[in-house]
C-alpha cells in the first residue's frame, strides 16, 4: 500500500473552510491510511472502539446535499471497501455508519465527513450507545500517536486484501 503523500496543490480556500482541520491534509497524515482522487480515509484519533475511521472529501464541502455525483459515488463505494477491510480487521459483526449534517444533529467539524465504526457484541454498554459516544468524542482522550500508526498498518493490511 503507497504511503500517504500530501496533495500537490491544497484546495481552494474560503470563508468556510478558514482554520478547518480536515483541510489541512499534512496535519493528518499520521492518521490517513487510504486515499483516492477525491476522499481520504482517517483514522480517529479519539476512537470510540477500535477501528473508528472517518472518510471526507479531500475539498470542503459542509453538506452532503453539495456532493457532486462523482464525489458522492466514490465516497459510498470507499465506504463499502473500508468497513469490508475494517470488519476482517476487528472481527466486527456489525457495524455503524453515521453521518451528522447541522449543530442540531450533533456536526462538530463543518467539513462533511463518514463515520465508519466496526461493531461488536458489549462493545458499548449498549449497542445504541454510539451516537452520544461520537458526540462525547471530542472531550475523550485522544490515542498516541503510536496507536494511532498501529491502527493505521493494520488497516492498511486488511484493505490490501478486500
Ligand atoms: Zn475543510
């Protein structure tokens, strides 16, 4: 699997986009472990169980009602991929795919992004306990970084074969 280069030219910047995380690609490379022409696929690096990653559209997009139809496929179609390698990876028997449009569903990060999160019995106290978990995410305790490279190898490995 390549390793993650940064984009040669970063994208377009606007009012929206000043200061957001998910657009400053080369922050992110640690915890980046596939990409593709128009999505990265990251690591969490506050998991709320092993295995929590994250697809978004390389540029900023705030809604999913803005995708192109391009952008949109290759989102859905990485997203099938990812959690196939995600499931064989954890031994998940299920999984949660969640995506949060608005203060009042719960966005944090006003650049769209998938959660994907791998599923297992008792991994929660409850199985229905993963949408407050990704709310509290952003006040849980971030990985290290050498869990977060870790996690990134594994998952790497498993998307090789999926
Ligand atoms: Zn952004």
């Amino acid at each position: 699997m390549k390793r993650f280069k940064a984009p040669v030219a970063l994208p377009r910047r606007d009012m929206s986009a000043g200061g957001c995380p998910f657009c400053c690609h080369e922050g992110l490379s640690l915890q980046t472990f596939h990409e593709t022409e128009q999505c990265l696929c990251l690591y969490d690096i506050r998991p709320i169980v092993p295995g929590h990653s994250l697809i978004l559209p390389k540029r900023h997009v705030g809604s999913f009602l803005s995708l192109g139809e391009a952008e949109l496929m290759e989102m859905l179609l990485l997203a099938q991929r990812v959690l196939r390698a995600l499931m064989k990876c954890y031994g998940a028997e299920g999984f949660d795919l969640a995506l949060q449009e608005g203060e009042c569903a719960g966005q944090s990060i006003r650049h769209l992004h998938l959660h994907l999160v791998p599923r297992r019995w008792g991994d929660l106290p409850d199985p229905g306990d993963w949408a407050s978990a990704i709310e509290k995410g952003g006040v849980a305790n971030r990985i290290s970084d050498e869990e977060i490279a870790e996690n990134v190898r594994r998952i790497r490995a498993a998307l090789a074969e999926v």
